[in-house]
C-alpha cells in the first residue's frame, strides 16, 4: 500500500514541475494566474497525503487553512489583474 502512495507523491510533484513551467512561461496572465491557482491545489493535495501518510491529522486542518488563503488570495489577483486596484 505504501507504493500507492510512494507514486500519488511522484505523480502530485511531477505536476507541480509541469504547472510551475506553465506559471513562468505562460503566454497571458490568466494562464498563470490558472497555473499558480492549480500549483496551490495540488500543494494542498501534496500536505493532506503527508498528513495521511503519517498519520498525522493536524496536516490536513494546516492544508485547509492553505486553501482559505490561496482562494483570498486568487480572488485579489484577479480582481487586481481585472481592474488595476482591489477596492
């Protein structure tokens, strides 16, 4: 069970690679801003399997707090890409 696992990790990382590749080298700024929203999806992803893994369940409360900020944080940048100030 443990190479499940072992390969879930590889394959979230591999992802991370590829969407981070995408974040540099995107040809608009919504791909990138799409790419980044998706790296912190797959990190959040990567920390609760960690958590799993280890059995240690105060993993997943850090990733849902990870989510709250990178769904705040989304927002802002595209309410500031959208229209050049956030108020």
């Amino acid at each position: 069970m443990q190479l499940v696992y072992l390969i879930t990790a590889v394959a979230l990382l591999v992802s991370l690679f590829i969407l981070g590749i995408r974040a540099i080298a995107g040809p608009t700024v919504w791909d990138r801003i799409l790419a980044t929203n998706a790296i912190g999806t797959k990190t959040i992803l990567f920390v609760t399997l960690l958590g799993y893994i280890a059995k240690r369940p105060e993993f997943i409360d850090m990733a849902i707090i990870y989510a709250l900020v990178t769904f705040i944080t989304t927002i802002a940048i595209l309410k500031f890409a959208e229209k050049g100030r956030l108020d």
